[in-house]
C-alpha cells in the first residue's frame, strides 16, 4: 500500500514538472526562440505587412519549439499511461502533424496573401504550442477505457 502511495506520488511530481517545463519554454519563449511572428500576432495584425524574417531561422525556431514541446508531451503521455506503445503512436503522430503544418505554414507565408494571415496565426499556434497533448490524453483515456 505504501508504494503505491509513494508511486503515485512520484507520478504526480514528474507530471508536475512536465507541466512546469511547458510552463517555462512559455515564458521564455522570447529569449529561446527565433519567432519575428510573436510580437506581430501580439498587436492588431490584420491590417499590418507580415514582418521581416529568415525563413531558414523561423524553420529552426519552429523545429525547436515543436521538439522541446512534443519530447516533454511525450513525457506527459508515458507518466500518465505508463505504456510505451502510447508513446510510439503519438511519436508517429507528432512528426507527421509536424510536416503537414510547418509545409502549410510555410506555404501560406510565401503565397503572402493579406487574407490569410488568422489561418496563419492558427497553423503557427499548432506549431509553438503543446495543443496537441491536449487533445492526445483525452483520446487515449478514451481508448483505454474501451
């Protein structure tokens, strides 16, 4: 009985620290990443020019983010569900929601039409943020319990 209080326990702080990571690459996300597009979504942008950026560091930039925010959702998952098959599966599944969003992004931001700019706020806040732990967890308690 002891252990499994003590597991539970030592599941609940990792999961916490999890959670405080994500919290963290958050709140630094202006010192760690490269995102000229966070302070132009910050204001009123629908009637702005889409700002100057390399596209060689936002692809960088947004490839670290994802990573960072995918490896510790990843971490999410395998605390709470404790099996790695899980694990493989939603691996597989954030690199192909990674392809297909960062090719949308990136085609958006060289069609540079003006009307397109809140799909691109959309596509990029897939991108930066750990949306889709979200939307995995659920689904996986869902699949566990049938």
């Amino acid at each position: 009985m002891l252990r499994k209080i003590l597991n539970n326990k030592i599941r609940l702080a990792l999961f916490l620290l999890l959670v405080g990571l994500l919290v963290l690459i958050r709140a630094f996300e202006d010192q760690l990443f490269y995102d000229p597009f966070l302070d132009f979504f910050k204001n009123d942008f629908t009637n702005l020019p889409l700002p100057v950026y390399d596209s060689l560091l936002l692809f960088g930039g947004l490839l670290f983010r994802y990573g960072l925010n995918s490896i510790i959702s990843l971490g999410i998952i395998y605390v709470l569900f404790k099996e790695i098959e899980m694990v493989k599966f939603a691996s597989i599944l954030y690199i192909v929601f990674f392809l297909i969003l960062i090719i949308i992004f990136f085609a958006i931001l060289f069609i540079n039409v003006e009307h397109h700019y809140l799909t691109l706020f959309y596509v990029r806040r897939f991108l930066i943020q750990p949306i889709f732990v979200l939307l995995f967890v659920p689904g996986f308690f869902y699949q566990k319990q049938n």
